[in-house]
C-alpha cells in the first residue's frame, strides 16, 4: 500500500494567489526555492491548504522559498507509517528550515 497517491508532487506558487489550487486534505509537503532543486522545508499535515498558509504567515514560504510542493495522502495508511515517511524524507534530503527531525513527537535534530 502506498502512503501516497501516485505520480510526481502537485507545484503551486502560493504567493502569486494560488493557494485556493492546495486542497484542504492531509498529505505530505516540501517548501522548494526558486531554483526548485532542493526542498528547504518537509513535512505532513492534516490540511495542506492550513499548513500553507501557516508557512506564508511565519516567513517560511517566501520570494526566496516560493514553490509549495505537495502529495495528497492515500488515506489508508497508518499514522506511525506516515510520520516514519517524513523523517526518512527529512534525513534524505536535509532541509535547511527543518529545526526537528519529524515525526510523532517531532524530536529536535541532532
């Protein structure tokens, strides 16, 4: 059973209006900067559109960082499966706004 539903993450530009195109549904997400290389930020949430607008309102989401990157989760999977996910994805690719490590308990990084 996959985590989630197939085929690359969804790209949207919530600074430029677009945050209407993120679903309000949980699922997984990266922050990307401009040059769309590297994540800079990786997580999980239970609304993808809150958690969007919750990075905007921090900083986190800006002209430097504007690219919203997310996969829709497919709802059959198990929490600790979920949150297992995320801190392999943040051990993968090191995200420089990260300040824990992810997952249930989000213990900070070493």
């Amino acid at each position: 059973m996959n985590l989630y539903k197939p085929g690359r993450p969804k790209e949207v530009h919530p600074l430029d209006g677009e945050k209407n195109k993120i679903p309000p549904k949980k699922g997984e997400y990266r922050i990307m900067g401009k040059d769309n290389k590297k994540p800079v930020y990786v997580g999980v949430t239970n609304n993808l559109r809150r958690r969007a607008g919750e990075h905007m309102n921090s900083g986190k989401l800006n002209d430097e960082h504007p690219v919203f990157a997310f996969k829709i989760a497919d709802g059959r999977a198990s929490q600790s499966r979920i949150n297992d996910h995320e801190r392999a994805k943040i051990k993968q690719h090191k995200p420089t706004l990260n300040k824990r490590g992810g997952g249930a308990g989000r213990p900070y990084k070493k």
